[in-house]
C-alpha cells in the first residue's frame, strides 16, 4: 500500500499507471450508484462517483416502500445516502455527465461531457432509466402525482378511489388485473388491443370495468379522462406502464448485453451484478426489468462488493 494526504493507494493501481486513479469509477449517484459507493468506501477503495442529478422518482413528492424511509420526499433519501458516502474519505464526487467509454488495458477510462477523462480498473454503471409516456394531452405533466406506473408506490394514497390502467400494449392487461387491490378499476383500451373471451372473464371476475373508446386527453384537478366520444370519466389516479430507456449510451459503447424487459431493455448481470462485459457492474433500474429504490440499494449493494472483490480474486 502506498500512502499520501491520508489515502490509501493501492499498489498495484499506482505501479500501472498514475493517470489511473480510482479503483472504481460510479456512473449514476442516486440510490443504485451510493449503496453500490458505500461498500468500496467502506473497503477502503478509492470511489469516484460521477452524477448529473436527475433521478428518475423526481417528479413525485413522496416515495413509498422502502424500509425504514416509507413515504419521505426522494430527494432527502438520496440527499442522506450521499451524506453518508461523502463521510468516507476515499470517496470523490464529479457533478457532470459522463458521455464516453472506453477499455484502456485492464480498466477503463471515462470522457465526462466537456472533455474531462477519468479512469479506473472497475466501472459500475447505475445510470438508471427514463420514461416514455403516451403522447396523450394533460398526461405527462400529472406524471408522479396524479398519474404512475408502480401501484405500490402509490397505489395505497389513492384510498381504495376510483383507479384508471391506460392500455399501451396486452401486457397492459396484468396491470389492469392488479389494480382492483388499490380501488375501483376502469381499463381503458384506446384501441391498442382487445380483449379476448378468456381475458374478459379474468376483468370481470376482477370487477375491472373495461373501456373500449379511446382517450383524447387527460384534463382536471386531478386526472379527468376525456373520450373520442365525448364522455369524461373522473378518476382519483391513472396508472399507465412506460417505455424505459437506458440514460446513457455506456453500456451499448462497451458492448454489454441488455435483455428485453416487459417495459423496456435492462442490463444482463451475473449474481454479482456484474455485466456481461468483465470488470463492468451495473444495478439499479438500470438492470432491473422493474426497478424500485428497494432494489436499487440491494442490487447497489451486491455490485459494491461485486466489484471489490474482483480486484482481489482476479
Ligand atoms: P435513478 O434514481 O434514476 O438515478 C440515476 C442517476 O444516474 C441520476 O442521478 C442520473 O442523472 C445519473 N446518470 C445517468 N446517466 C449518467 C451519466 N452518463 N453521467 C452521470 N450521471 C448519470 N420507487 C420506489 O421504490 N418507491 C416509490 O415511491 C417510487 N416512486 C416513483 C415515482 C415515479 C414518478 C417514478 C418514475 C419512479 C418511482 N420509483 C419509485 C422508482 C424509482 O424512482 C427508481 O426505481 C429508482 O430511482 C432507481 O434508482 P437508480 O439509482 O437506479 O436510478
Ligand atoms: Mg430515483
């Protein structure tokens, strides 16, 4: 070990190359990325973690079902978590976005958009997902208050009210199916499948009420659908299955293999999270056919010691 301003180097990183200075370089420091950082700081491990701040659960004021932090705002979720980090001394934080990787030899380098490379023997990709939402009028921007894709997230808030699923595909079909726990549920179709015999049956032995028109826009205080032919139907919440994206281009840069989730492509891992491209961990939605903030420290977590231990045994 070498020692310098109280740091711990490890040898083998300083002998190969100065330029590479963390042994584990973060992409994504929200929930995913900080449990994946507490593991390797705690090991002593010098972290950087590069963040552009924009989680997914942003525009929700609450978030609900994960232990012990049931119903606070996220923001002070992942506000505490990086409070906690930052108290180990071997951990950087970079505000910014990181745009490019490449192998370099055993690690890896990253360019930061503007030009800055950083590099290290482990890269953990906790980049998350975004939404794609319906192009429906008034939808988006009720996304997280009045309208969400996770019923146990949000489901229960609702107080067993009125509940609408939007069809976007006949998987819609198990949304629409579950919801009856959350409150009186209205399947609205809008002409993007119908229903067999069968699937009827398992509507209405749910008490699904099923509705064939299609939506012109979401309107109201809270969410009024509005129908091709004119009728409007008010509902306490709206719950609607997004298409999900990759936030960066990372993982396609390094070749990784990504698996076709029900609501969009997630990274292939290992037990230990790691991708199937060696020495590259990733966790959190990211990785996660269904992600949840539950997931994102536990799956954070295993990709932390994941890719610590894999500087040792290999
Ligand atoms: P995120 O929290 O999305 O964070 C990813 C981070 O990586 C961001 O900071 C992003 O800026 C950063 N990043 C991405 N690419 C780069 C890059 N190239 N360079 C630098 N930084 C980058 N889950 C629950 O458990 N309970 C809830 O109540 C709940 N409510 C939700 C409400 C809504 C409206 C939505 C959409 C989701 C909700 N979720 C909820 C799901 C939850 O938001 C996600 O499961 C969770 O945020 C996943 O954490 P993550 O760390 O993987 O990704
Ligand atoms: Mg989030």
């Amino acid at each position: 070990m070498v020692f310098r301003d109280g740091l711990v180097f490890p040898r083998a990183v300083k002998k190969r190359n100065d330029a590479m200075s963390y042994d584990v370089i973060i992409v994504g420091g929200s929930y995913a990325g900080l449990s994946a950082g507490l593991q390797l700081a705690r090991a002593r491990r010098r972290v950087l973690v590069i963040d552009a701040g924009v989680r997914r659960n942003r525009f929700a004021s609450h978030s609900h079902g994960f232990l012990g932090q049931d119903g606070r705002a996220p923001d002070e979720i992942a506000a505490d978590g990086r409070a906690e980090l930052m108290d180990y001394p071997t951990v950087t934080w970079q505000v910014g976005e990181a745009g490019e990787v490449q192998r370099d030899g055993v690690g890896f380098v990253v360019t930061l958009r503007g030009g800055q490379r950083v590099a290290a023997r482990r890269l953990i990709l906790a980049g998350g997902v975004r939404d794609e939402l319906p192009a429906i009028d008034g939808l988006a921007e009720r996304w997280g208050r009045q309208v969400f894709h996770c019923p146990y997230c949000h489901g229960y808030e609702l107080d067993q009210g009125r509940i609408g699923v939007l069809a976007v595909s006949p998987m819609s079909i198990h949304h629409a199916l579950m919801l009856p726990d959350w409150g009186s549920t209205t399947f609205f179709l809008n002409g993007v499948f119908v229903p067999d015999a069968e699937q009827l049956q398992q509507l209405a032995r749910r008490g699904v009420v099923v509705e064939p028109d299609r939506v012109q826009s979401i309107s109201g205080e809270r969410v009024d659908v509005n129908l091709a032919d004119g009728r409007r139907v008010a509902l306490d919440g709206l719950f609607v299955m997004p298409r999900t994206h990759q936030n960066n281009p990372l993982a396609t840069q390094l070749g990784c293999v990504l698996l076709e989730g029900p609501m969009g492509l997630y990274l292939q891992t290992s037990e230990t999270q790691e991708t199937s491209v060696p020495g590259v961990f990733a966790c959190g939605d990211a990785a996660l056919a269904a992600g949840s903030v539950a997931l994102a420290v536990g799956t954070g977590a295993r990709a932390g010691a994941g890719a610590h231990q894999s500087l040792i045994f290999r």
